[in-house]
C-alpha cells in the first residue's frame, strides 16, 4: 500500500487514505456483503432442500400398516390431493426448525403451490425462485400394485429375508423330486412323442378307412338306384346308356299324346259337367191284369153287391180328368219336338257328330223352370195313361138309380180312351216327327253311352308312347309313375355321384355318412403314409429305449403282413392304399362328372315338361288335367260345337299353351361315351371289358356288398363313439368343482388378463425346477430364483380351492385319526372347522401365511379362491375354479395317455387283463368291419377313454 503514499521532504509518504478508502476498501467491504448475502442464499436453498426432503420422507412413511402387515407389501393409498395436504404442513413444520419464520415459509409454499399449478411463482426478498417447466402431480406410472414387476420386486425383496427359511425344504424337496427322477419316467418321457406320432397313425388310419368305405358305400348305393332304374323300365344287361339314348323318341311321344289328352278333355268334358240323359221314351203300357183292374175301379167308387155304380159326378170328373192330362201331355210332346228340330238339323254327319256337345245343346234346350221337359213328359205320360184306363173300366159300372147320364156316355168314354192309347202309341213307336227326333238323340246319346263316358271319364284317345287306346286317368297316371320315378331316380343319382365328387354330408337309408372330397382321398393316403413314417422314424430314433423297440417290431410286422399275407387286413389296406393313386383318381372323378351331366340334362329336360303350370310327375289324374284344360279353356258349346273336327280346330291353340316347353326344346338325345372316362351311368357296364374304373373295381373287390359290413360299421363305431362318451361324461364331472368341499368367501374382484403377467409364471414351476435340478443355471438361476419365490410366496400367502381340506387331512393324518376318507369330509370339516380359525403358531401353522397371520374366511374375502385368481384373472370362485380343474385334468390326461400307450398298447405280460381286453376288441372290430375301422383306431380309442376317465376321477 506504500506506492499510494506521497514522500515527503523529509522522506516520509503522507495524504492517499482517501483515495486507499474509494479505490480499495470500499469496494472490498461492498464484495464482502455480497459473499455474506450469497452464503445466506445457499444457506436458506439447504433450508429448503433439508425441510422438503424430511417433508417427503415423512409422506412416504404413510403406507398402508395392513397391507404391510398382511402381505409385506410397502404401498401408498393416499391421493394427489391428500399427498399435497400433508406436504405442505411436513413442509412448513421443517423450515419453522430450521428458523425461517412464518411469513418467509408461507412465501416459500405460495411460490411452490403457484408453480406446480402451473401459474407465475412469486418471488421473496432472499430468494428467487423459478421453474424451467410447469409441473404438476400425479401417481406415478407403473406405480400401482397392479403393475406385475412391481408387484414382483416387492414379493421378491420380502420373499429374501421372510420367505427363505419357510420354503428351503420344500425347495430342496422339490429339487430332489425332480432331480431323481426313476429311468422308467425318463424313458416314458422320451417314449412320448413316438407314442403321440402312433396315435396320429392311428388316426389318420381310420380316417383314410372310413373315408374310403364311405365313399365306396355312397357309389354302391348309386349303383343300387341304377338298377332299380333298369328294372323300371326293363333294362337288362346294364345297359342304362340305352334308356338315354331312346328318350328323345319317349319325351316326343309323350309330349303328341298331352296335347291329345288336351284335345279330348275339351272336346268330351269341359261343358259337360252336369250331363244327363233325357227319357223320351216313359211308360206308356194299358194293359191291366184282374187286379190291376179292380184297383182302378176301386179307385174310381166302392164296390157294392159286387157292383160299381156311376154317378153324374163322378163322370164328369173323370171326363174333366182325362181331357185335362190329354192336354198337358200333347202340349209338353209338341214343346219337344219343337225345340229339338233346329237342333237336329244342326248335326253333322254320325262320324264327326261330338254326342256330348249335342247331349249338352238338347239338354239346355229342354231346359224350363229348373228342370227338362222330358221330366214334365213323364209325369203327364203317367197322369195320361190313368185316366185312359178308367175310360176303359167305366164300361163296366151300373148307372146309379135316379142319375141321369148322357145316352152317348160310354161312346165319349170309348172315344177317349182311343185317342189315350193312339196318342201313347206315337211316344214309343211309329214315324212321325217326334219318334224321329228322340230316335237320333237315344241314338248318339244313349246308344254312344254318352253320360256314363262322361260322367266316370271313360273317353279315350290313341297314346303313341303307350300304343293303346287310354282314358285321360291311365294315361296321367302312367305318365306322373314315369316322371316322378324317373326324375326321383336321377335327383338321388345326381345327389350321390356331387357328394362322391366334392365331399360332403348325406343320409342314405337312415345311414348318415360324411364323404371327403373324391381327389381329397389321395391326401388321406400321404397323411397315412407320412403319419406311419413319422411313427417309425420316430420309434427307429429312439434305440435304446424298451418302449421304442417294441414298436419298431411292431412297424415291422406290419410291414411283413403287408408283403406275406395278402388276407391280414394290414396288406388289403395297403392294397387300397396303393389302389388311390392321382391318376385312378382323376379317371373316376371324370366318370362321375359326365356321367352326372348326362344324367343333369335328362333330369332338366323332364323337368321342364309341364302341362300348363303343372310339371308332368305331378298330373297324376284325369281329373287334374281337365281342370287344368278348365282354367285356360273356355266352355262355350257354340265354339267347341257338335262337330268333332270343329272342335280340334278350336282346342289346337290351346294345345300350345297348356303343353310346354314347345318341341325344339324337348330332351335330345346325347351320345353315350362307353369308356372309362365315358359317361356310361351304368358303372358295373363290362360291354367293353375295360369300361369299369379301375380304382370302383378295386374298392368293389375289397368291399363287395357293403350292406353287412357297413351294420357292423355302425355298430362299432357307435361303440367306440360310446368309449369316448363315457370318458367325456366323465370328464365333464371333473372340469366341476365339488361345492361341498369348499366354504368359499364372498367377495368379488375383477376379471383381469392373466397371460403373460407375473402371476401366470406360476405355470413354468416345473420347467425352472428341472432346470435348476439338472445344474442348469448359467442363463436362469437368478430368474428361476425369484419366480420360484413368487410362486411361493403365492402358496403360502393365499389360500386355494382345497386349501382347508388338505389342512384337516394333515391333522387328522398327525392325529392317526380314522377321517381319512374322502366319504368322511364332512365329518372331518365338523371335526375341524372351528380350531381352523384359530391362530396357533405353536402346534400348527397350516393356516398361518409367511406374516404370520390367520388365513380364514373371515380374513380372507376371497377365501378358497386366491391362488386361482392369481393364476386365471376370472370373476367369480365358479370360473377360476373350473379353469383350475381344467388344468389339473389336463396335466392328469397327458400322463395317464402316455402311460396307456405304454401299457396297453400291446400284450407284454399275460397278466394285463386291460392290454388283452384292448387287444381283442380292437382286432375283432377291424376284422368284422373289413379293416374299416382299423385296430389301431379302436385301440387309440380305447386308451384315450380310458385316460380321460382314470383322470377324472
């Protein structure tokens, strides 16, 4: 500091303080106030930073104590809202210790609650506070206990220093389990897949089998209507092809005679509905015996003395009588002969006259007052004929003492009683007008027997197909036979070669059967014939292995009978194994398409035939064509006429329209291929020897008539269906729980996905374990470590469906007790119940979890269910229940499958009554059934029913 002082004369330095002061020191003090301002900045940051971190510290500290305490788990269930209400008053109370006074705290939470809701923060006179973003609070993410890893972490750290003393002998007795396995297991366990690949031989081998038979059944059946198709129509010599090529001539003829079916329905009954035959010619016979005699005296007055005396009354009144009946009856007969003469005159010559049009035209023209006059006629005839015969008796009478009677009386009477008879005689015989008009009408009407034809349809015309004289009823009869039987015929062969062609579903005599595509047959082969590669291969990979070896002698014998024993129905499958090749194939699915065109262009064509709206199979009566012809045909008589070529002009338009389709698109004939691949209908045709299918001849050699064998057919296969029933009945009662076995708890949780979490790791227990067991642990020991603790700790945390029960077991089992049954569980739960729900870490802890807490309905809302919510995610106990079962029976079936395949497959100890029993079903069906449903089928069968049903039991 000296170079800023002055010398003085006398050498001292005197004078700058002032300039030391400004230059200097102020400064210096100025920068020391700042430093001190700054450090009580920072001070007053680490003030705020202690107090917020001891604030979050202490709201971390309020975790669920139940949850702790139950589970071990460390969780929050606070809100955002009361998180940020218990921070500030943690907060607050930090900085009071820290000194900072009220007002500067509330600076600090104004700022701090300000900034997170996103508005401006203030500032303070000590600290300026800011915020690059505007934060605000949420839950964290993936914070929730139903975030699987966290939820594991959480088991994991607890599982650590809780869990490991409780499960390291169960651990180490699971490893040991795992770890020594027997040889026989491991060599079940190598065996398996050469047991599953002979169950898909056996399979694909009856599959390929029923396919076969069912489809040579379906072309058996066909040919059975191709037979009856033939005797039909009087084939003989399989010579169907013939009927097709003569049809065209058939379908012509047929179609000619509807139309004079047609003709005749117009020209004899369409007007004549209510026909009926005239009598001109009534009773008219005087001649009276004694007693006829007496009779008309007696009617006339009574007899006296034995004789009959007349009166003036009487007389006049049979004059009056007699005159009024004459003249009714002459007048009726005048009427008569008037009204046919016109009519008469009409009618062309006998061999064109249509007597029933002149029967109708006579008939309407006598017609009066609702009746004909040939009726009055009768009665007046009658009236007429009485009165001349009491003219005649009258002869005979007394005139009555007093009465005065004219002198010519009996002269009047005689007169008249001659003009009765003359007049009568004119109604029945001689040559005047009237006899010779009724004569022509009795002529064509009575004598053609008209109103009988008409009436009982007994008309008929010249049928070119049948080449006879018919009526309209044998014809449409004949014909609807032909159509129906004909058109029903091809539909079922049609039917039968589509669902032989392209697969399907079909019920022939009651007989459901389920074809595969005909080209689709030469895949069943591969399968079969891969599968049983597959299966040896298989067996071949395994050479040390017991169970491989056998069936590698088996594979061989098979192979052995396929070659030596041409009978054994290993070689007669492979002989059709080997018969459905591409090209035999193709061959027959080209027979069966033309043939089926064939039969689709005849079916069609009669079909098509109709009389008018009515297809031909379905006129089957006379009486239906006529009221056909009705609906189209008008019945004016003036127009139809008494003229039968009148008439076929007037009916010919109508011809037209009622018989369709019209003639150039009637059925054509088609030509008959007589090849294999030809379009022959008739499959058993030997005329060429070569025109049988190669591959129909083979199935038709092997399975003949398949009507036997397809009963048997049935019959085993609802045998073998029945197996496997009785193991799915069984199985169905395995897949329920036993609701008396369990006293579930009453609260519910959410359904939620399982697949892929933490819980649904619980499922590779044994593949961890056996990996760990065989020193397998460079890759998986610290994950095989913590799911082995989280499946441990779900054991021992939660209860399960059987949880209670196996506990009561255990200590009547401790107890030497005699409840050990499962008829006894009721007992035993009564026995039980009670000490279960009691906590007693002294003498039992089968009802304590890892915490040391009682494990009960009443701690536990879903007691019984737990675990199974774990590892299902489902609703309700009934559900996660099932699907635990579900899982257990199927564990149980794929070993008890592997162990029947082992054991029963095949007789290896005389004394394995199951082996044999098998055995001998299975050969006797594949022999009864022609190798249909092969043994190893049956067998397959067998031991999958029989696993289904030991493991569900």
């Amino acid at each position: 500091m000296k170079i800023f002082r002055k010398k003085k004369k006398d050498g001292l330095r005197k004078g700058a303080i002032t300039v030391f002061l400004t230059v200097i020191l102020v400064p210096c003090l100025v920068f020391a106030s700042v430093f001190t301002d700054l450090s009580r900045v920072e001070l007053a940051k680490a003030r705020a930073v202690s107090a917020a971190d001891l604030s979050l510290n202490t709201i971390l500290a309020h975790y669920d104590p139940e949850l702790k305490e139950f589970y071990g788990m460390m969780s929050s269930v606070q809100s955002p809202e009361e998180f940020m209400k218990r921070a500030e008053k943690y907060f607050v109370g930090m900085l009071k210790q820290s000194g900072v006074d009220d007002a500067q705290s509330a600076l600090f939470i104004d700022a701090v609650r300000n900034l997170i809701n996103g508005e401006q923060g203030k500032t303070s006179n000590f600290l300026k506070m800011s915020f690059e973003e505007e934060p605000t609070i949420s839950a964290a993410e993936n914070g929730k206990l139903t975030n699987p890893v966290l939820i594991e972490d959480q088991i994991v750290e607890f599982m650590k220093y809780r869990g490991i003393p409780v499960i390291v002998q169960k651990l180490l007795e699971r490893f040991k389990v795992f770890g020594n396995q027997t040889n026989e297991v491991k060599k079940a366990e190598e065996y398996e897949p050469t047991a599953n690949a002979k169950q898909e031989y056996a399979k694909a081998a009856g599959e390929l089998m029923e396919a076969i038979f069912n489809t040579y059944f379906v072309l058996f059946k066909y040919q059975q209507v191709v037979q009856d198709y033939e005797n039909f129509f009087g084939i003989s010599g399989n010579e169907l092809a013939s009927h097709f090529e003569s049809l065209e001539s058939d379908v012509k003829k047929i179609w000619n005679d509807y139309k004079k079916a047609n003709e005749l329905a117009i020209l004899r009954y369409i007007a004549a509905d209510d026909i009926k035959e005239l009598k001109f010619r009534p009773n008219t016979k005087l001649d009276m015996k004694a007693d006829e005699e007496k009779e008309v005296k007696d009617s006339i007055a009574s007899e006296e003395e034995g004789k009959y005396y007349l009166t003036q009354d009487i007389y006049d009144d049979l004059i009056r009588e007699f005159d009024e009946a004459y003249q009714k009856v002459t007048q009726t007969a005048q009427q008569i002969r008037d009204k046919m003469r016109p009519i008469n005159e009409q009618l062309p010559s006998d061999s064109d006259v249509n007597e029933v049009i002149y029967a109708i035209e006579v008939q309407r023209a006598l017609q009066v007052g609702g009746k004909t006059l040939d009726e009055d006629l009768e009665t007046q005839v009658k009236d007429l004929v009485e009165a001349t015969k009491k003219m005649e008796v009258i002869q005979d009478f007394t005139v009555q003492e007093g009465e005065t009677l004219p002198s010519d009386w009996k002269t009047q009477a005689k007169k008249r009683r001659k003009n009765g008879k003359q007049f009568l005689r004119t109604l029945t015989d001689g040559n005047d007008e009237y006899q010779t008009l009724t004569s022509r009408y009795m002529n064509l009407v009575g004598g053609r027997d008209t109103v009988n034809k008409v009436k009982n349809r007994l008309y008929t015309f010249t049928s070119e197909y049948m080449g006879a004289d018919v009526t309209l009823d044998v014809f449409t009869h004949e014909i609807s036979e032909r159509y129906s039987k004909e058109i029903a015929n091809l539909t079922t062969m049609i039917d039968y070669l589509t669902v032989v062609i392209n697969g399907g579903d079909i019920t022939i005599d009651g007989k459901y059967k389920n074809l595969k595509e005909l080209q689709k047959l030469r895949e069943l082969v591969e399968k079969y014939v891969n599968t049983k590669n597959d299966w040896s291969n298989k067996a071949h990979g395994i050479p040390n292995n017991e169970h491989g070896q056998k069936d590698v002698q088996e594979i061989e014998g098979i192979a052995d009978k396929e070659k030596n024993d041409p009978k054994s129905p290993e070689a007669q499958i492979a002989a059709l194994e080997k018969s459905i090749t591409i090209e035999a194939l193709n061959e027959l699915k080209q027979r069966l398409q033309n043939t089926r065109s064939l039969l689709e262009n005849a079916k069609n064509a009669l079909e098509k035939q109709t009389f008018g709206d009515i297809k031909l199979a379905d006129v089957s009566t006379g009486e239906m064509l006529i009221s056909t012809t009705k609906s189209y045909v008008s019945n004016d008589i003036k127009k139809i006429t008494m003229s039968i070529s009148s008439g076929k002009e007037y009916a010919n338009p109508y011809n037209d329209q009622l018989v369709k389709p019209s003639e150039g698109e009637l059925y054509k004939k088609k030509d008959i291929s007589r090849k294999v691949n030809g379009n022959d209908p008739n499959l058993d045709n030997v005329n060429p020897t070569d025109h049988i299918p190669p591959l129909y001849a083979a199935l038709k050699k092997h399975f003949g008539d398949p009507s036997a064998t397809e009963q048997k057919v049935d019959q085993y296969k609802k045998q073998n269906d029945e197996f496997t029933k009785q193991g799915d009945e069984k199985k169905k009662s395995a897949l329920r729980y036993d609701s008396y076995l369990v006293d579930p708890g009453t609260g519910t949780l959410p359904a939620v996905g399982s697949s892929g979490g933490m819980l649904s790791q619980l499922k590779e227990l044994a593949e961890l374990i056996g990996k760990v067991a065989n020193g397998d642990i460079t890759e998986v020991a610290a994950d095989a470590r913590d799911k082995l603790f989280v499946i441990e700790y779900i054991m021992d945390m939660f209860s399960h469906a059987t949880y209670s029960n196996e506990a009561w077991y255990k200590r009547e089992e401790k107890a030497n007790g005699s409840l050990l049954h499962a008829d006894n569980w009721d007992a035993l739960k009564d026995k039980y119940s009670s000490a279960f729900k009691e906590l007693n870490l002294f003498e039992y802890t089968d009802n304590v979890s890892l915490t040391n807490q009682l494990i009960s309905n009443e701690k536990n809302a879903l007691y019984l269910a737990e675990v199974e919510y774990c590892l299902y995610g489902k609703a309700t106990l009934k559900e996660n229940l099932e699907a635990s079962f579900g899982d257990i029976f199927k564990i149980r079936f794929a070993s008890n499958t592997l162990s029947g395949f082992i054991n029963f497959w095949r007789i290896t100890d005389k004394a394995n009554g199951t082996a044999i029993a098998i055995e001998t079903i299975s050969d006797a069906i594949q022999a009864a059934t022609m190798g249909i449903i092969p043994a190893p089928l049956t067998k397959a069968i067998l031991i999958l029913a029989l696993a289904t049903i030991e493991s569900a039991n």
